[in-house]
C-alpha cells in the first residue's frame, strides 16, 4: 500500500501528491476542522487492485434511509 501511493499513477495529466505522509496530513486536519475524516478507495477497471485513495469531506457525505 506504502509503495502504491509513493508511485505516480500510470495516467498521464494532472497528478496530485499522493504521499502516505499527505495522505495523513490532510485526514488529521479533517479530523481537526471537521471531526472526523473519510477516504474513498478507487479501484482498477477489474476490481482487484487498489490505485488509489482519495480523501473526502465527511461533511459532503449523507445517508438516505
């Protein structure tokens, strides 16, 4: 997982850091400004392999019964 996120994606474009360390940088002030802190894993076209996990606002998120 580590060594997944040191890596740059295999897409060409725009590539945002994706460091295990600014991936705890920006959950621990989502903790701080909101409270608590989520992430969504993004997966490859066959399901079997993490590319990636990106933050999400916790506020953003909302459940329907």
């Amino acid at each position: 997982m580590k060594s997944m996120l040191n890596s740059p994606l295999p897409s060409p474009g725009y590539q945002h850091g994706r460091s295990l360390d600014k991936l705890d940088t920006i959950q621990r002030m989502m903790v701080m400004v909101r409270g608590a802190c989520a992430g969504e894993v993004v997966l490859n076209e066959a399901c079997n392999d993490v590319i990636d996990i990106v933050p999400v606002d916790p506020s953003l998120i909302w459940f329907s019964a």
